[in-house]
C-alpha cells in the first residue's frame, strides 16, 4: 500500500479547498489560508493551511487534519477506502491489493456471525456522560458511537440496560462486531462475532500503533491529537484477539501498548510482547489508564507522555518492566503429558520451557509421543509434530490406533497372504480427520526447504505459534532434524537447543527435543527397581542438549516382562529436581502405556461425534477416569 505522506504530497495544495469547502468553514480566506476552527467555538480565525505539509491546524484548540483524515471522516470511509478514492482522483496507485470476498473466511474456515442490534444516536445524557471523562461530542462521532438497549448477564440473572455501544468495523469498513458498557459498568461483545481492533478502520498501518485496553482511552489518545490508535476488542482478560488480530498487527512498524496498572494489564502487555518483537508495553505511574490521564491532567500530558518514551538499547529493560508471577493461577496455562502420575510429580511442563526426551531405539519413545499428542487433542491443546523417523503414514498409523483403543467394529478384516490384514473403515477415518482437524500440524514431506533448512522450520514454527495458536512443538529427532550450521557437530547441536529455548520463550510454547543416548546396556529389573539406568550424561552429543533443557526425561523399555513394562525418569526438572521414576504396563491391544493412575484405554472419544450415522456410535466399557488432582 503506498505510504500517507506520498499520498497527502501528491494531493497538494488541492487539500485546502476541498477540506474548506466540505466542512463550510466560516471566515473562510483563500489568500490568507484560515477559517474559523471546526470543532470549537472561536471570534477570530485560528485554524490555518500549511502549504509545506498540506494540513490545516487550530492554533486554538490544536485540531489537525489532512486530506487523509479528512476523507475518513467526512465521508464515513475505512483509511483503505480512503486513500483508494484520494489515489483515484489524482491518478496515482494506490498499491493496494484488490480484496477478493469470496476469500475472506480466516484459514481455519471459522465463521463469524453478523451484529444483531439495532443501535441509534446517542442523547444528550449519554453525551453529557462522555463530556464528565473529557471526551467531546466530535470525538463520540468519529469513533462512531451510538447507544442501544441491550440484556447483560449479572451473577446469572439477565438485566436490561441502556449502554454506549462502540460500533466496531474492519479496515475494509464492514460493521463486524458491536461492544457494550452500560453506566454501572456492565460489559458484553455481540456473541460470535469476529474480535477485531476497535478503531482498525481508520489506522494507517506505516506508522506506530498504540494500544489501549478500553474505548475511551483510545478516544482520549486521540481527541490529543496522536490518532493512529485502537483498543481490544474485550479486554485485557481475553488473549483470542492476538490470533484473530495478527495479520492486521503485523503490518505496523512498532506498537506501543498502554496497559492500564493493574495485573491484567501487565499480563495482557507480556502477551503482546510475546507475539510481536516490535511490541513494547507503557504504563502512566500516576494514574490507571489514558482516560484518567485526560481527565486530571488535560491532552497535553497525553502528548508529552507518549512523545517522551525513552528507547532503552536493545536488549535492556528495567527490573520494574520484567514479568513477576506474584500469585501464578492455580490453572495457568500448562501442558499436561497425560502420564498423571509424572504430570502431578511436575505440577506439568510450563510454557516457555524447552523439554528433552532421550531414550533407546525400539524402547517406547514414538509411543510415548504418540500418546502425548493424542492428550494434547483431547485437552484442545495445539501441537506441531516434526518426526522424521515416523512420517506422515507413520504418525497416523499409531495415533489413530490410540485414538480407537483397539476396537474392533472400527476395521475393515481382510485375509492376505500372510493371514489377516486390519485396515479402518472409510467413515472412522473421515470421523478422525474431522476431530483432529487444526489440532496437530504435521510437516509436508514434499516441502524440501522445510526438510531441510532449520531456518525455514523455524520461520514457519512461528507462524504456527503467532497466527494457529500452537502450544506444544515436538522434534523428533535431533539427529535427523538438525542441519549443518558451523564445521563442528557439538556446537550445531548446541546452536539448535538455544534457539529451541529462545523459540519457547519468545511465543509461550513448550518445545520438546527427542535425542538418542549412547551406547548404554539395556535396563535390568527386579521388584526394588525405581528408575532407569539412563542419566543425563548418558545423552549423545553436545552438554548443552541437557544443559539448555528446563526438563530431561528419559523413556525406557523393560523387555524382561516381569513387574513394568516401560519407566519414565524425571532425570532433570526446575520445580521438583528429585531423580524419580513412574513404571507403567504397555496394552497390546489399544497400544497405550498405564497404570493404578491412569487408563488402560484413551479416554477421549470425541472424535465418535463426527461418526457418520450408519456407523455404530456405542462407546465401550471404560475403565473408571481418576479425578484430576489439584496443582
């Protein structure tokens, strides 16, 4: 998209009749270039024309505008819109990619409702309200608020109330979402509709954004004159809006979001920061928000606190700024193993951790991640699996068994040459892929860049994190993923685990790493037995496999038959450090591990809704699901 300021140069000196005559400016003088300000009461003509940045300003008042914002509000447009008509009247291109409809529905084919509401004009109380928190009438009809009456839901009992309702439309200028906030502030979005940016209409995307958690506090930013800003969509609390809003942030050369000092403010700061390097995050040490701000101490200060932001050097921040869990929820988010024993033992794995799972060939490890994965489905966990010894057929060969626990009337029977081959009917498959479908990402073998070149993987994993909303990433294994980077293997393996642990903290991700160990006899039982023989030391190549990991686990397999079948060590791990191991049984049958602590079967029999219905739908005798413990 060609940039505002080519756009405001080629319209000229064009830009002050047009703006003068559609705004019927009184006292209007062409020779002197001045009027009358449009936007407050004055007797002598403050509001002039510079011919050396073709915008009028208010020596009074410090209104600005330019023939791009003007077109925005005088003709309701989007800023696409507008700098598309501004572009066509002077014969310029406008670079802006023609926006096809019949393509608009988001990747995962997601569907958005339409705003339900009837809203109207705003009255004078309401009006009066916005006037008591500073905002003037001008600045309610820019940001296009109306007012509508509206049922909330209060402690489960439904209320009416007449509420602001901040009409919230797309860069392409289409009414998307409605949201609510009554006078005894009560707040609600119009259910299923799409969270976009309040304010995405109007914002040019070549320069800075601010952010702001509330609509009056982005109306208060811009009533001072720095207009290119927005606010969430429904708060601080709800992280949805980083995947719906990505595409749109990106664009911006830097955001600068003004978070409101409390928790939620500075939890919703660090999850902006995590999406977007470019991201940074201001807090006002006097009062709560931007609204406040004008409200005790005028536009001016709003002005000056933004224009003065120090830029610390790159790589420094204060302590002040550094993210503290004073009291970290008891359900923050986490990624469960689904080994409830090692889960409770762990308290889980945390986000922004990098895991190592090392184990013997043929011992377990693709089983264990196979059955890790298939709980990440079921806990609507996103995952990306990168697994070069398994493949595609592979991956779904084992964790579609898993899935269907053995059962029998979800085969096809057919005798071959070498008695009977099992296959799964057509509908069971399509039942899977329906269930599973944006849940695990799996990579193309066809796409040889992404074999490849770690750079490309890495690229790409972060799109999976920032736009999919992946959580969990798993490589398996080292050895076969990793490509060349420098003559020596020790510190290719070293450079990879870093960028490993940086990629976890950088997108709140868990990233787990699958390696091989040495040449270590295989494990030897009897009934004292309580954790395998592999150590951290045992772990092939570089220290810094282990040494970079938060968490080291190991999976072996006792081949002896007697007392387990499989033991997993808690080998290293930052929350309890203790060297322990968790035995379990290996079912032929349903190809899971288990235990006392956990089902011999796979609890989850979702994907049996997306069934067709000439297949039978009954579930099958289950063994009795353990509670959850409490963390």
């Amino acid at each position: 998209m060609i940039e505002r300021i080519e756009v405001v140069k080629a319209y000229g000196d064009k830009a002050m009749h047009v703006i003068a005559n559609d705004l019927g400016l009184e006292s209007y003088n062409e020779r002197n270039k001045s009027g009358k300000c449009p936007v407050h009461s004055e007797k002598t003509a403050s509001f002039k024309f510079n011919p050396d940045t073709f915008t009028w300003h208010c020596f009074g008042c410090g209104h600005n505008v330019d023939i791009v914002s003007h077109t925005i509000d005088f003709n309701n447009m989007s800023y696409i819109q507008a700098i598309e008509k501004l572009c066509d009247e002077i014969g310029i291109d406008s670079q802006i990619e023609k926006r096809d409809n019949s393509q608009q529905k988001r990747q995962d084919e997601t569907e958005y409702t339409k705003p339900s509401v009837k809203t109207v004009d705003l009255e004078q109380p309401m009006i009066n309200e916005a006037l008591n928190r500073g905002i003037r009438k001008s600045t309610l009809e820019f940001w296009r608020v109306k007012s509508a009456t509206t049922n909330f839901k209060v402690k489960g009992e439904t209320v009416k109330r007449k509420a602001y309702a901040f009409e919230v439309y797309d860069e392409y200028n289409e009414l998307v979402n409605i949201a609510y906030r009554s006078k005894d502030k009560l707040f609600k979005q119009e259910y299923g509709c799409k969270l976009i940016m309040y304010g995405a209409w109007h914002v040019d995307p070549s320069k800075p954004l601010i952010i702001t958690e509330g609509q009056f506090d982005a109306m208060a930013i811009w009533q001072s004159g720095v207009t290119n800003v927005v606010s969430l969509p429904a708060g601080a609390s709800n992280r949805k809006y980083l995947e719906v809003n990505y595409e749109f942030l990106k664009q911006f050369p830097e955001l600068v979001f003004w978070i409101d000092n409390d928790n939620p403010g500075r939890l919703a700061g660090n999850n902006l920061k995590e999406k977007f390097t470019n991201a940074r995050v201001v807090i006002h040490k006097e009062f709560n928000d931007a609204n406040e701000v004008l409200i005790n101490l005028g536009e001016k200060e709003i002005v000056r606190f933004l224009s003065e932001l120090p830029p610390l050097p790159s790589g420094i921040k204060g302590i002040s700024e550094a993210h503290y869990n004073v009291d970290e929820p008891i359900e923050a988010e986490r990624i469960e193993t689904g080994f409830t024993d090692f889960d409770r033992h762990t308290k889980d794995l945390r986000m922004q951790q990098l895991s190592v799972i090392v184990g013997r060939d043929n011992e377990g490890k693709s089983t264990w991640i196979s059955q890790v994965v298939a709980h990440q489905m079921y806990r609507n966990t996103k995952t990306f699996l990168n697994s070069a010894e398994l493949g595609d057929q592979g991956i779904q060969e084992w964790l579609y068994k898993q899935m269907i626990n053995g059962e029998s009337k979800c085969y096809n029977r057919k005798v071959g040459k070498y008695g009977a081959v099992y296959s799964l009917k057509s509908s069971v498959l399509d039942a899977i892929r329906k269930y599973t479908k944006d849940k695990l990402f799996i990579v193309d073998p066809t796409d040889a860049e992404m074999i490849s070149n770690n750079d490309i993987m890495f690229e790409r994993m972060s799109l999976l994190a920032t736009k999919f909303g992946v959580k969990l990433f798993i490589l398996d294994n080292l050895q076969a993923i990793l490509t060349s980077k420098y003559s020596d293997l020790n510190r290719d393996q070293s450079f990879f685990m870093e960028r490993c642990r940086q990629f976890a903290k950088t997108y709140n991700c868990h990233v787990m790493v699958i390696v091989h160990p040495h040449k270590v006899e295989e494990l030897k039982v009897d009934e004292n037995t309580s954790t395998g023989n592999l150590t951290k030391d045992n772990v092939s190549g570089s220290k810094d496999i282990t040494n970079k990991a938060h968490n080291v686990i190991s999976i072996e397999r006792n081949f002896s038959g007697e007392y387990f079948d499989m033991i997993m060590t808690n080998l290293k791990n930052k929350v309890n450090s203790l060297r322990y191991g968790f035995k379990y049984l290996f079912d032929n049958e349903t190809l899971n591990f288990y235990n006392d602590d956990m089902n011999r079967i796979n609890s989850d029999e979702t994907w049996k809704k997306f069934l067709a219905d000439d297949v039978d739908r009954k579930t099958y005798d289950k063994i009795t699901v353990l509670k959850k413990y409490n963390n």
